[in-house]
C-alpha cells in the first residue's frame, strides 16, 4: 500500500494543524478498516480459507470492506450484526450488493452466533476465516505501526515534528498500533490521544493497554500506561448518537476543507480534538488528526442534515 497523503489543514488556536487522509486508501471508501483488513486478506490469501466470518452493526465499516474484499476474491462472507443497529444504511446497502449473508441477532447472542456460524461451516466441510470485529487483534495494530511509520517517513521529509497525534477511538487498535510504534521509535516527545467515541474508562483505556501489551509481548508495563491517552470527555450522548454541535462540526469541515466528517467517528473525534486543545491551552504546536475514514456515514448524516 502506497504512503497516505498528510496534508496542511488550518491553523487551529494558534497551532499548526495537518491532516492524514487514510480516508484516502484506495479500496471501498477507504478508512481504517481498509488498512487493517488489507493484512487480514493477505493471511486469507496465503491460507485455503473459502470464506469469510465477521461481525459489526449495519452501520460498520469494517464489515463495508470486509465483504468487499471476500466478493473480490468470490467468498461467501457471513456477517453477524446486532439486531438493535440494523437499519439500513449505504454500508449496509454496499454489504448487500456484494453479496454478504448477513445475520442478525439479540447483541446479547452475538457471541454465541459467531461459535454457532463457525461451527455450522466447519462441519460441512469448509474452511472459514475468523475477523474480530472491527479488524481487532494483533494484525489490526500492526497496520496501525504501519501507519506511525509512514507518520515517520513524512517528518524526516519534510523536517517537521507533531508534538500531537489525534484520532477517534473505538475498539482501540488503532491507537494500539500507534502506541507500539511510538514505543518502538522510542519517541518519547509525542502524545497520541485517541478521543473515545463510546467507551468509557477505565474499560476504554484498558483495552488498548492490553492490545499494546498482546502486540509487544515483553515490554515496559509503565511506558504502555503513560503512553496510553484515552479521553472520554467528548463521547456526548454516546456510540452514533450525534448532536447539533457535531453537525456543525461536518458542515463546517465540509465547507471550509472539503473534507467529509461523520457524526460516529471522525466529527465527534474532530470536535473532541478542538475542544482539548483549548482545555489543555496547546499552542504553538504541531497537530496531526488523522482521517480514520467513514465516507459512507458521510453521507447517512447528509441525508439528516
Ligand atoms: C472503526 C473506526 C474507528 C475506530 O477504530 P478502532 O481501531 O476500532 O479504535 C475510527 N474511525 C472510523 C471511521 C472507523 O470506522
């Protein structure tokens, strides 16, 4: 995969504010979840896997890509939802015009289904491949120490230093594999803070704790906890609830940069992002958001607006 563009986005509160487009992968609208499934397919490929388990809401990105990929390859792709968030929506529309057999259940059954599912495939003789969902795991944070390398590469080039890394965080693997790559460079001078768009802490936090210490294996257990920022300042009414703000927040990203936001993800790690910097009076400082992807709820929060 070739480097995603960084790009000068504005001067935020008297800071140097740039933008990592990962929205900008080219496959399926990009995101995230296009860079960590990237790694999960080339172990797909390699193995004689004939088809594809996962799981996520109607609304999940990485189900958008991962039945993209599986319908690329002609896999079966079985997708396992929750039945409270199944309404349609364009990555809903997208898993279905790729073909994915989508099964929706009580959250609570999730787990069991998933077993169930795998099961099923196995005893009738196929041979299916398990992605956590959201792209969790150890393959998850390596596409993301891929990414602070690339973030790397950039800052020698182009004789810079972010002082700041922010981004939203869910699950958490992204900010695992930032963290490990932060901690592997042994950049001690950056904070990586990735702006909880549901989680609370300490669960939040710990979970992406314990992804840093899965990934790394041996490691220093205190650099992990100072190195891990987890803010749950700005989750607002919680998980794909929006607000008025939010929305201002994609309009206005959408006017001025021509950039699109989602009221999930990125807007409401966008606004958390402005509203730490004030909080915490950072000036004078170079800032990297990166763009973790979600064009597809773009535009489900467009037809709202
Ligand atoms: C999934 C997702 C995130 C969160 O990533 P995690 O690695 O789960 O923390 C952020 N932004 C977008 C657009 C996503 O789809």
């Amino acid at each position: 995969m070739e480097n995603t563009p960084i790009q000068f986005l504005d001067t935020e509160q008297e800071n140097a504010l740039y933008i990592k487009r990962d929205d900008l992968i080219p496959y399926s609208f990009g995101g995230n979840k296009a860079r960590k499934a990237c790694l999960f397919f080339e172990e797909i490929d390699k193995g004689a896997y004939d088809c594809v388990v996962t799981y996520g809401s109607s609304h999940s990105n990485h189900c958008r890509i991962v039945s993209n990929m599986a319908a690329a390859r002609g896999k079966k792709c079985y997708l396992i939802g929750p039945e409270e968030v199944s309404d349609t929506t364009f990555n809903s529309k997208l898993m279905q015009c790729f073909g994915a057999e989508i099964i929706t259940v009580p959250v609570e059954n999730v787990h069991e289904t998933i077993e169930e599912q795998l099961h099923k495939l196995k005893k009738s003789g196929k041979k299916p491949y398990f992605i956590p969902g959201g792209g969790h795991g150890n393959l998850g944070t390596q596409a993301y120490v891929n990414c602070y390398n690339e973030i790397k590469e950039y800052e020698k080039a182009n004789h810079i230093f972010f002082e700041y890394i922010f981004f939203a965080s869910g699950t958490g693997t992204t900010q695992a594999g930032l963290i490990c790559g932060q901690i592997e460079n042994a950049d001690n001078d950056r904070k990586i803070i990735g702006i909880s768009i549901a989680r609370r802490n300490p669960r939040g936090r710990n979970v992406v704790v314990d992804s840093v210490e899965e990934y790394m294996g041996n490691c220093n257990k205190e650099k992990v906890e100072n190195n891990t920022i987890f803010i749950d300042n700005y989750i607002g009414h919680g998980y794909g609830k929006e607000n008025e703000e939010i929305e201002d927040t994609i309009r206005a990203a959408m006017v001025k940069y021509g950039i699109p936001l989602d009221s999930t993800y990125t807007g409401k790690a966008f606004q958390g992002m402005k509203k730490y910097i004030a909080e915490n009076n950072i000036k004078n400082k170079n800032i990297l958001f990166i763009h973790t992807g979600g064009t597809p709820l773009f535009f489900d929060d467009l037809r709202r607006m």
